[in-house]
C-alpha cells in the first residue's frame, strides 16, 4: 500500500514532465487547438450516442419513452460525472431500474454485466484518441487501419475494468498496434483524460441502463408467449 500511494504522489510530476516535453517541442498554438478539437470531438460523439442513439434504441428496442427514462437516470449520470467510476453507479442505476419498472433479476443480469463489459463510451474514446494522436504527428490512417481500430477498440474494452483512466492502457494498446510511436503527444491526452473520463463514465451508466431496459422488454416478451403457440399441436386420428 505504501507503494500505491508514492505512485500516487509521484503522478502529477510524471503527467506534468510529459506535458512540458510536449509543449517544448510543439507549437503552443498548434496544440492548444489540437486538444481542443479532441475534446470536442469526443464530447460530439459522446453526446450523438447519449441524445440520439440511445433515445433510438429505447423507442424501437424498448417501447419506452426517452424522456422519462432518461430523467430517472440522472442521479447514476451524476454520480458518474463525479466518480469516473461505472463500478460505483451501479447500485443507483439498479434503484433507476426498478424505478423504471424493470424486472429486478433482469435488471441485476443486465446492468451487472454491462458495467464490465459493456464499455461503449470508452471505444468512442480510443477512437477518437488514437485519431487525433494520428494526426498530431503527422500519420494519416488508412480506411483499412480505421476498420481495424473500430474493431480492436470494440474488443479491448470488452473487460475493462470500470475504474478511472483505465483506458490509458488501453490507449497505448492501439497505438503500438497500428505503428503509431507513444511520444510526448500522449502525455498531452493524459493531461485531459481526467475530463474525458467523465463523459465516457455517462456514456457507458446510460448504455447500460437502456441495455437493460431492452433486454427487460425482449423477455418479458417470450415469457408471456402461450404455450400452445410454441409447441406444435398433434392432431388425434
């Protein structure tokens, strides 16, 4: 434990010595709207899955209303702002659940499941990240090196745990992958990663819990299937 916490300490100076090498060597104008566009960038993509694909999915996978559902989530979307941690929204995404009226083993299955594996903030991220990175040291991507960086980010946030910055790991994965080199430009998306990592967090709590709401929804509809529609009728001669 007392070497977890002289790392901890020791953090910033390392964070703060790869953000000064970086700025050394490239022009602070330059960068500044470097970062900026990757933060835009992933608070667009980000906000496009929250407001339009997820409000899609519950009317057409759920039949519920968006708005509602979305306005019983909002303390699990607080908490995430504030913890970066999918880990530590789960118990009030679970009372968001039953709030929602969705079956409690259901909602346990789903959501318990999701905060592990379920990470589709965090792919938005890597993708956006390693794009901008790309692009900072002058490496265009290929079409092809683009359909293998969606789908590598896909499968390595699979299992990630719901931690914050743990996709700093992550991250320096797919750049080694794609022959990116690790430079100072790194340190400059460590610099920012705490605020990124929150909006993945909601990201991530929302997916989930509309998850959960479809999954709700599929099963409830086999279980109220009639029997004698599922199993084939034999005629008495």
């Amino acid at each position: 434990s007392k070497v977890i916490k002289i790392l901890i300490l020791l953090s910033p100076v390392g964070v703060c010595s790869l953000v000064l090498a970086g700025s050394a060597r490239f022009n602070l104008r330059e960068m500044g709207t470097s970062v900026a566009a990757l933060v835009g960038c992933v608070l667009a993509a980000e906000a496009a899955h929250i407001f339009l694909f997820c409000p899609m999915l519950l009317v057409l996978g759920a039949r519920r209303n968006p708005v509602t559902y979305f306005r019983s989530c909002l303390p699990a979307l607080f908490t995430a702002l504030g913890s970066c941690s999918s880990a530590a929204c789960l118990p009030l995404n679970l009372q968001a659940a039953e709030e929602n009226g969705l079956r409690p083993h259901v909602a346990k299955l789903a959501l318990n499941l999701g905060a592990t594996i379920n990470m589709d903030g965090n792919s938005i991220y890597l993708i956006c990240c390693t794009v901008c990175i790309a692009l900072m040291q002058g490496i265009s991507l290929t079409p092809g090196d683009i359909v293998v960086l969606c789908a590598m980010a896909t499968l390595c946030t699979m299992g990630t745990a719901p931690v914050p910055s743990a996709s700093l790991v992550l991250l320096a994965t797919l750049l080694s992958m794609l022959n990116i080199p690790v430079t100072e430009t790194f340190g400059l998306v460590s610099a920012i990663d705490w605020l990124l990592d929150r909006l993945r967090t909601c990201a991530n709590v929302y997916g989930d819990a509309c998850v959960a709401a479809v999954v709700d929804h599929r099963t409830s509809q086999v279980g109220n299937k009639d029997p004698d529609e599922t199993e084939p009728r034999h005629e008495m001669l």
